[in-house]
C-alpha cells in the first residue's frame, strides 16, 4: 500500500504541476484568471491520481501507468516552454 | 471499473481513512467548534468586561494617543486594531511592544467601545488555541504542511469513496439497517457521507488550499515566473504599498479623517480592522479593511499615508484580482461567514457529523479484523486502532470540554493562563491514549468516557452562570449573545456524545465485545512463550 500511495502522492503531484502549466501555456486567458483556474483543478487533479494509483493491483502497474501519463504532459510543457 | 479495482479501492479507502482518522478527527472537531471561535473568545473574555454602553463609532486618535503614552510601541512591529462591530462590543488591539533594542513582547489591549483601555487580553485565547488546533495541531513550522497532507488524503478518502459507493448512490440513498451492526455502521458511513459530500468536497479541497498552496506558488514561480517570486505575486494580487522608513519621529494622528475619507471613498463597508505600518515614523500608513455585507464575499481596502493624507491604494472588489477573489469566496466558504448563524449551524452539524463517519469508518475496521481467523490478526494493529479510536477521538471531545471548563474557571487576570489551558489539553489527550491503550474492555470504557466527557461538557453552562452571571446579564441586555451561543453548542455536544454512548458503544457486555477481549487475550497468552 506505501509504494501505491508514494506512487499517487509523486506522480499526482507533478502531473498536476504539469497538467496546470499546460493550461496555462495554452489557454489565452489573462493572468489572474488562468492562476485561478490552475489552483481550482491542481489539488483535485493531485487527489484523482492519487485514487486511479490506488485502483492498481500492484504497486509496480501504479508506478507503470501513472508514469505514462506523466511523461506526455512533461514534454508537453518542454515544448511549449521552449517555444514561448 | 472491474471487480481487482474495485477491491483494490475499497482496501486503500479503508487503509487511507483509517492512517489519517485520529488526526482528521482533531481537525473536524476543532474546526466544527472553531466555527464560533469569535463567540468563544467573546464567551471567555466579554463577561469579565462588560460594557453597559454601545458606542457607532471609536474615537482612534483618542485610543492612539492613550497607547502611544503607555507603551513604547514597536516601529517595524504589527499595530492592528479590530473595530467593535454590530455583534461584538469590545475592540482588541494587538501590537508589539518594544522592551529594549532587541526585545519585543506581544501586548493584546481590550478597548470599551468608548475606546478607554480596560483590560489585557493575552491570557484570553481559547477560541484561538483551538482554531490552531484546528489547522496545524500546535506543531510548529511543519503543522500547516501536515494538516494539507491530511487533507489531501481525505480528499483521496472521499473519492475513492464516491468510486466504490457510485453504482448503490442513487437506490441505497436512504439505506439505514438499524438492526444489523456492521450494516447500521455502514449505513450510517454512507448516508452522512453522501449527503453531507458537497460540503465533505469544499472542505478537503479548501483546506489543501490554505495549507498548501505554497507548492503550486513555488512552482509557477520557478517555471512561469524564471524563479522571479515577486512577479507571481503581483500577478496573484498582493498589492505592496511598502513605504521607505524615514526615521522621522511622528505622532500617528489624524486617523479620525482619513476613517471617514476610507467610509466614504469604499461605499457599503463595515470597517473590521485598522492597521499601521512603521507605527511612529513619518513614513507610518494605516490600511482600513472591510467587507461590503450587501454582497457575496467582497473585500474592500483603503491604504493612506497618515502624514500627507495621501491614498497609497484602494480595492472596492477583492484587490480587483480574480485570484485574490477566488481565494476569498473559497475562505468564505470554509469558514461559513456569508449568511450568519444559520450556515454555521448547519456546518458544525455537518462538521460533528464528519466525525462520525470517521468513528464508523474505524469501528468497521476494527469489527472486521476481529472477526479474522485468529492467526490472520495483527493484535498491536488492532489494540492500537481501539485505543486510537476511543483514547484519541473521545480524548479530544474530554480534552476540549476540560479546555473550556478552565477557560471559566481561572481568573482573566492570571499569568500564563493560555499557556495553562493548552498544557491541560495536551495532557488530557495523552493520558486519554495511555489509558486506552492499557484498557482490555475499551466498549465499556468508551461509554464511560464519552459520558464523562458529555458531564464536563454540561456543567460549563452551569459554571458560566455561577462565575460571571453578572457580565453575561449585562451583555444580554446590551443585545450580546455569544455566551449563550457557546452554551448551546456545549450542551448540544454534551447530548450528541451522550446519545453516543448510550446508542453506539453500548454499555453491557456484548457479543462482539467479549469476542474482541476474548481475542486480544488468547493473542497475548500465545505471544507470551515467543517473546520470552
């Protein structure tokens, strides 16, 4: 169960990191706004992770597929950060 | 979701609810209370001051004055003042007070709505102590992070609920077997859990908020903002209207005008706090601060430069910033300050009946691993989940009941009176668990305690009307409730625990009880060789 829940509370974390920059790269929304937006949805996003991590059987299929969503949003922001 | 997913769920929802109960519980319950922590401090310290006049409006520059002769108060230190308002009398001003070059104290100055000083405050906090309580346990630096941990993993908690319950949440809604024990525990999870979830979602999700929004700040420093701290938070609506110090020596005066220029530039505002910066120094500014009550969760803030009149900054709509605007429906939300007493009742019923889903949850838990083979069950895990359950949840409950029948009891006057008081709970808390843990029959001692703790908790009332009858009948007649308000809360949990204990933990030898004892003892008597 630990290695499940590092594995949510990790991977939850920085793919809610991600999925918010993305938002907030992308969307042509003012300041203020997209900040908001991002508070609004990071901590659910992190808490969703976290319950799919748990829905895993094992630990390693936690790690496994929680990582294969990471890893697509992460070089999503590498893009768009590199183009802004 | 097939049948692996939906065990392996149901598994993290129980293990998850179970690792974070007894600090959850501390949370709900201290929060629930905390919902009339302005009541409470009004309840402890209003009786011993009562006023027998109402006063529209505070003479500041006559209160300035007073404390400026008195004390040597601090120039880069805090100097707030919170206004008397149509609900309490009293004005408190808190500010630093410089002793020596290096050393400040905390001074806490309770003001008659005439503004004549007329009494200190700093031994009076007990509405404070468990406010704190509520949102970082009283543990320094770290607190705040752990009590957003927790809250995170309710929110996981809750979701995960939502998940296994989500096929029976619309037939079973009303489900309560009354006459089943595991079903009744269960029932009585889900039909609080499901009909209180709207409000369960605004409190997991507002409570991560507060306590760990500083991850996201860091992170959209570093990325969005190349590490420039400063940027974010001018994006996110934190105004600076820092003014260089002078070293100019300058009496704060003049407040009077520039409280009707704020009233008059801010429109519909009740103005609820007046802080000075560089309090002494020509550079010295004072910040009004209010809510417009007409409307839903809307701020309003004046800033001048008390030597010229000058206004630094003024905000009629939340510092006209969507995030600071976001930020302050969220803290309306959490602390049900938009629609006065009605929504705070409501959700201290819902608060008080969090923690009942937080009992049931482990009480299914511990009825579970007892019904395991023998040789299946972990029998410190065990013990030590009873003793968390009945030593840490009604310890708290018996904790703050002690909390408050000291409040009263000791003298407003007395020299480390808060610090008293939070040593008391702090030690009724502990003993509670050291006892549970040692207790073999914790069914029988549950009951017993809870209707102790249900005693102490009645006989505040009574301990009211016996030490300050003559300032609660002032306040009464001055229109001024919150004793009565903190009575009625008092009484109502003192029932709530009674009912408890009469209903849930039944107070004769049951068959699962005696299987529990039976188990633990057959346990110890086959471990005894081993570990010798």
């Amino acid at each position: 169960m630990w290695s499940r829940t590092f594995a949510g509370l990790i991977i939850g974390l920085l793919l809610s990191v991600s999925i918010v920059l993305n938002l907030n790269l992308l969307l042509p929304i003012k300041e203020d706004t997209m900040l908001l937006i991002g508070l609004l949805l990071a901590f659910p996003i992190w808490a969703g992770i976290q319950v799919w991590g748990y829905s895993f059987t094992s630990a390693k299929k936690a790690w496994l597929k929680l990582s294969l969503v990471l890893i697509p949003s992460v070089l999503i922001n590498a893009v768009l950060l590199s183009l802004r | 979701m097939n049948k692996d997913s939906l065990k392996a769920l149901t598994n993290a929802h129980a293990w998850v609810g179970l690792v974070i109960s007894t600090i959850l519980f501390i949370i709900f319950f201290a929060g629930s209370i905390s919902l009339f922590r302005d009541d409470i401090n009004a309840w402890e310290l209003n009786p011993h001051f009562a006023v027998n006049e109402q006063s529209e409006t505070l003479i500041l520059d006559s209160v300035i004055n007073t404390v400026a002769k008195d004390y040597n108060i601090n120039t880069h230190g805090y100097f707030i003042l919170s206004m008397p308002t149509a609900e309490q009398p009293l004005a408190n001003l808190y500010f630093e007070e410089k002793i020596s070059a290096d050393e400040h104290v905390d001074q806490h100055l309770i003001l008659a709505p005439n503004g004549k000083v007329i009494g200190k405050g700093n031994g009076s906090s007990w509405g404070d102590f468990l406010y704190e309580l509520h949102y970082d346990l009283h543990i320094p630096e770290v607190g705040l992070y752990f009590v957003g941990i927790v809250c995170l993993f309710f929110f996981v908690a809750l979701l995960s609920g939502v998940v296994i319950h989500w096929r029976k949440i619309i037939s079973k809604f009303f489900q309560y077997r009354k006459d089943g024990k595991k079903d009744k525990l269960l029932d009585a999870h889900n039909l609080i859990g499901v009909m209180g979830l709207p409000f369960h979602i605004m409190y997991a999700f507002s409570g991560l908020v507060f306590n760990l929004l500083i991850i996201y700040q860091i992170s959209y420093a570093v990325v969005l903002y190349g590490g420039d701290q400063s940027k974010l938070l001018t994006a996110a609506g934190v105004v600076d209207v820092h003014l260089d110090e002078t070293k100019i020596v300058l009496p704060v005066q003049g407040l009077d005008n520039l409280y009707l220029t704020a009233k008059a530039s801010l429109g519909e505002v009740s103005i609820n706090r007046v802080s000075i910066d560089h309090f002494g120094d020509e550079s010295a500014a004072v910040t009004f601060r209010g809510a417009d009550e007409s409307q839903f969760s809307t701020r309003k803030e004046a800033t001048y430069h008390i030597a010229s009149g000058r206004e630094l900054y003024l905000t009629k709509d939340n510092f006209d910033n969507d995030l600071r605007g976001g930020l302050s429906v969220i803290s309306s939300l959490h602390f049900g300050d938009f629609a006065g007493y009605l929504i705070r009742v409501l959700f201290f019923t819902l608060g008080i009946g969090t923690c009942y889903i937080i009992l049931t949850g482990n009480l299914m838990w511990i009825q579970k691993k007892v019904n395991l083979r023998v040789e299946k069950q972990n029998l410190i895990g065990l013990k030590v989940v009873y003793a968390m359950t009945t030593g840490g949840f009604i310890g708290t409950i018996f904790a703050s009941a002690v909390g408050f029948v000291f409040a009263r009891v000791i003298p407003i006057e007395a020299i480390g009176r808060s610090d008293l008081i939070s040593y008391l709970f702090f030690g009724c808390l502990f003993t509670a668990i050291v006892v549970s843990l040692n207790i073999k029959a914790q069914k029988q001692f549950a009951a017993i305690f809870l209707k102790i703790t249900a005693v102490i908790l009645a006989i505040t009332p009574i301990l009211d009307w016996l030490f300050v009858s003559q300032g609660i009948m002032a306040m009464l007649k001055l229109g001024y409730y919150h004793v009565i308000v903190v009575e009625v809360m008092l009484l109502s949990l003192a029932l709530f625990c009674w009912l408890i204990a009469s209903r849930l933990f039944v107070n004769k030898r049951t068959e699962a009880d005696e299987q529990i004892t039976e188990t633990i003892n057959i346990s110890v008597q086959e471990q005894t060789p081993l570990s010798t």
